[in-house]
C-alpha cells in the first residue's frame, strides 16, 4: 500500500496511522512501534516506514484468548464468524408512555 493510494469506496487516504496495525491511541503517540517518528495527522496519508496495514495483520491470539476467557466469565458466548447478529427489537413503551402522561396530568 502506497501512500498516494485511496479507498475506492470514499476517495479518503488508505495508508493513514488509523489504519495501521501499530496504532493506538493509548500508546505513546498514538503508535505502539517506539521508533517511528511522530505523525500529527492521523487520518491523512504519510511517509511511516512501519506501516502495516490492520487488515493483513494477524489476530494476536493471546488477545482473543484473553477475551474468549472474559466473555465466558461474563456469561457472553464469543462471537460466530458465520452467524449474523441478531437486529435489535423495538421497546413497546406505549404503556410506560400513557401512564407517564397520566400522572403528569394530575
């Protein structure tokens, strides 16, 4: 990835710190890797030699242990690749809404 190279889908610059591996914002500078130099625009195309794009970086597989381990203390089943998220449902506060306004009007 180049540093004149754009997203096809938005025209926006693709080899920015926002899309690299290294970048974070608890880091730092924003950067885990210690000898980059310093970049004041994150979202903007730069000349970083350590880039690396987060898309052909690999799953740190320490880390999605760490968090398979939290979401089964907290009873959350980790996330199914293949299955999509259920769409969340409407509340029905019409009741919760009515009496509201009854008391209200009191």
């Amino acid at each position: 990835m180049g540093r004149g190279d754009v997203c096809p889908k938005c025209g926006n610059d693709s080899r920015v710190c926002k899309n690299c591996r290294f970048f974070d914002l608890n880091s730092y500078r924003s950067c885990r890797e210690e000898q980059s130099e310093w970049v004041k625009e994150k979202d903007r195309g730069n000349f970083c030699g350590f880039f690396e794009s987060k898309e052909s970086a690999a799953p740190d597989p320490t880390l999605t242990a760490a968090r398979n381990k939290l979401d089964s203390l907290f009873g959350k089943k980790p996330p199914n690749q293949n299955e999509e998220a259920p769409a969340p449902q409407p509340l029905d506060l019409s009741d919760e809404l009515a009496d509201f306004l009854k008391k209200r009007q009191k």
